[in-house]
C-alpha cells in the first residue's frame, strides 16, 4: 500500500499516522481532537457513519475510550492518547478541534481533577499575562484552550485543512443582551474564576479568525449553548448530568442560587448536525448552536422529576460567583446561512440520557446509548 509521508520539519512521536493514499479520493481523512468525550464521540459515529477516515487525538482528561470502543476494530478508525498541548504531525482534511476541559468552573466538584493547593504564576503566550492561579486545572485549560488551539491551527496550515472550533456561549459571559446574537460582544469578567473557559474560548477564537485572515486558513467558529445527551460525565458538575444522576440515585436535586437563572438545553445530535452543516458549508461563523427553547433551573428540576421521579426532592445551594443570570441562543444566522435548527425538545431528549445514565449507575440492561 502507498502511504502519504507527513512532510515538515517535526520529529514527534505520533509523527508517523500514515493515511492510504487510495482511501484520499473515496472519503475525507477527519481528525477529532477531545474525539473520546461526550460530544466527540457522537460526531465520531456520524462520521464513521458517513464512511470517513477518522483520527481521534485525545488525552483522556475527561474522555472514556468507552465512548470509542465500538470502533476500535475498524480500520478506517484511528486513536492517539496525545496532549494537543504538545505539537503533532497529521495528514487530513479537516480538523475539529474539541478538546479542552469542557467544565472548569466545576473543578471545585470534578473528582478527576487534581486540585492543588498552591499558587501557581503562568504567563501564557506573548506576554499575555493571565494572572496566577489556586488549581492546576485552570493552569491546564489555558494550555489546552490557547497552546493546544494553536497546535491545531498551525496543524491545520502545514497541511491545509479545513479547522473548526468548538467555541461557546460563555463567550458571551454574563450577557447584557438576550437573546445572544452573534455580533454581541459579550460581558466577560477578565479576572473571574469562570475566565479560564471563557476567556480562553475568546483567544481560541481571536487565534482562529488571525490564522483565518493572516494565513487565509480555512476556519469555521461554531459557539456552542448547553447541550446534553448520552456519555456526558457523570459527576462532571454541569446541572442536566448532575439533576439525572441525583434523581436515579434518590439524591436531593442541587439547585444553585434561587433556581430563577436560565439555560437552553440542546441535545446532543441537534448539535453533531450543527457542527457537521457548519464544516461542510461556506460561512465562517462564529454561529450559535443551540436549542432557543428557555428553562429556569427550578423548571429544569421539574421535568428531570416528571422524567426520573415525582417525588425528588429540590435542596437549594449557594450559587457559583460570577454565575449568567440568563442565557438563550439567537440561532437565526444558523436557520439562514447553514439550514440548521434542532429538532429534539427537551422533554424528548431527556429520556435517551437517563436510560444512558441508568445503565452507567447500575449496570443493568435496560439502559446503553450504542
Ligand atoms: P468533554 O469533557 O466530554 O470532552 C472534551 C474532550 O477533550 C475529552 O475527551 C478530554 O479528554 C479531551 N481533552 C481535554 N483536554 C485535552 C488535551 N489537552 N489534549 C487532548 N485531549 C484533551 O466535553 P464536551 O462537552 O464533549 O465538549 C466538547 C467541546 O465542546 C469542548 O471544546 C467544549 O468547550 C465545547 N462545548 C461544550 C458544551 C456542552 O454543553 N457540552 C458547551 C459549550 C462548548
Ligand atoms: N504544529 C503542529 N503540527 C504541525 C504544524 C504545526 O503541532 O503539523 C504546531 C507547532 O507546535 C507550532 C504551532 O503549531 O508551534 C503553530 O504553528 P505555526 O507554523 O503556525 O507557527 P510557528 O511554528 O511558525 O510559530
Ligand atoms: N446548577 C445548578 N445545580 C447544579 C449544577 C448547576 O443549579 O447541580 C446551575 C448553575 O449554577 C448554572 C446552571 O445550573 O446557573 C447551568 O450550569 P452548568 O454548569 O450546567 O452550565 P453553565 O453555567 O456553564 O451554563
């Protein structure tokens, strides 16, 4: 078999991911990086799916090779346990880029983090001077958001691939507008203890659009609203994951604050649609991806109780600082530009998770998302 030789001047060791010359014409050579998390694998199925060569990068920070088991036999399916903090040599035609932390406001809560007690000064990149940090996973998303975006987009110029983001509705912060339009600015407290994610995701963008106009990359930003579904972490801190598993496990349902703060939920395929129409399609973003439809955390609850258990119990705790008062997506870009809008309500999406959840807390058969 011909192989395509990665050219450049890397010596890494993951330098040698050979793709067949003679699978180059018949389907696309796609990398996923975060490829073994929540959304990663489900954009993984629907590209194994559509007959794609898939690469997924991924260092199982929070990813499961369980969610990628099923294609480990396959050959047109490849897995790197890789850091994407550190450079690599790939050959491919497009690139999404999702690995990252996906919940660092919860490190607080999030078992598979290591918290430690010191205090660490990072300066990041160009002198960009990020302050100084009590936890090392703050330290880490900053690497992965802006070292490991830049591996990826400077992969993507060497090879010429087509590279999309996985941005998100953090950007927005607190937003003094609401619905979140794309052209919206955001309102993004710099030195807050969410400002890891969000203002990482910001330069993760401002790197994107300057290798877009500098380098004439081609890039694609999708800004991504809360979305849930099947493999989500389970004890990762987020409300839809933490709400399903306390009411299987006959827990109290954590509401934070007084509950009155809003989300909009997606469910997972809506959004691997989204993203999918989005990397095929011409426009660059940024785009919102999410689900319009509005919930107070205390309506959350209720339907997680209509779904799961009428008679969970609610416990109020003391909310998370600098916590969005509302947050809802403007999706009209999205409708016009790619003719994509989700199609799963959350009372329909609900209950495939909590079979998935079911499964995972209890190991018995009734459950399984694959
Ligand atoms: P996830 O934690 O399930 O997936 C992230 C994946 O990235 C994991 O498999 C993790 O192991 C991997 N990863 C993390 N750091 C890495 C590194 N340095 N090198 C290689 N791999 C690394 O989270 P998710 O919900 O699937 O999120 C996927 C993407 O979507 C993220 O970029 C996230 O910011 C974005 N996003 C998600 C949501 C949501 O509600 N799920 C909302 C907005 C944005
Ligand atoms: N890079 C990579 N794989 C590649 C090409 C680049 O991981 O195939 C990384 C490399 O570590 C570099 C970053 O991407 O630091 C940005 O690359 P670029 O060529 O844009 O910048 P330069 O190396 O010239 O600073
Ligand atoms: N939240 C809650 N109970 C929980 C976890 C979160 O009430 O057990 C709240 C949280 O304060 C926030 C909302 O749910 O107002 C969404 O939190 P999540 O972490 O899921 O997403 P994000 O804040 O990043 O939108």
């Amino acid at each position: 078999i011909a192989y395509e030789l990665p050219s450049g001047g890397f010596n890494h060791a993951n330098a040698g991911a050979r793709i067949p010359l003679g699978l180059k014409s018949k389907s696309m050579r796609v990398l996923v990086t975060g490829g073994s998390g929540f959304v990663g694998s489900h954009l993984v199925d629907r590209l194994m799916a559509r007959g794609d060569n898939v690469i997924v990068v991924d260092n199982f920070f929070t990813g499961r090779k369980d969610n990628i088991i099923h294609h480990l036999r396959n050959p047109r399916f490849e897995l790197i346990r890789h850091d994407v903090v550190e450079p690599i040599l790939l050959e491919v035609d497009q690139i999404y880029h999702l690995a990252c932390p996906a919940s660092p406001v919860h490190y607080k809560y999030n078992p598979v983090k290591t918290i430690i007690s010191f205090y660490l000064p990072y300066t990041v990149i160009h002198g960009f001077h990020y302050g100084t940090y009590r936890d090392m996973s703050n330290y880490r998303d900053h690497k992965t958001n802006v070292v490991g975006t830049l591996n990826m987009l400077g992969l993507a110029k060497r090879i010429n691939a087509r590279f999309l983001l996985t941005s998100t509705s953090e950007v927005y912060g607190d937003p003094l507008e609401h619905p979140q339009v794309e052209t919206y600015w955001g309102n993004v407290n710099p030195i807050g203890v969410r400002s890891c994610y969000d203002e990482g995701k910001r330069v993760a963008e401002t790197l994107t659009m300057d290798y877009h106009r500098g380098l004439n990359i081609e890039v694609r930003i999708a800004r991504i609203f809360n979305t849930y579904g099947p493999r989500m972490c389970l004890d990762d801190g987020r409300v839809v994951s933490n709400f399903v598993a306390q009411a299987l496990r006959k827990q109290p349902l954590t509401v934070y604050g007084d509950g009155k703060q809003t989300r909009s939920f997606q469910y997972v395929s809506d959004l691997v649609e989204g993203l999918m129409k989005l990397m095929e399609g011409e426009h660059v973003g940024p785009f919102n991806l999410g689900n319009p439809g509005e919930f107070t955390m205390l309506e959350l609850a209720k339907v997680v109780q209509d779904t799961i258990d009428p008679n969970a119990k609610i416990e109020f705790r003391p909310n998370t600082e600098d916590d969005p008062h509302k947050r809802k997506p403007d999706i009209s870009r999205a409708k016009e530009l790619l003719g994509w809008q989700p199609a799963v309500t959350l009372r329909e999406g609900l209950p495939l998770m909590v079979s998935d959840f079911r499964h995972r807390i209890f190991g018995d058969k009734e459950g399984g998302s694959r």
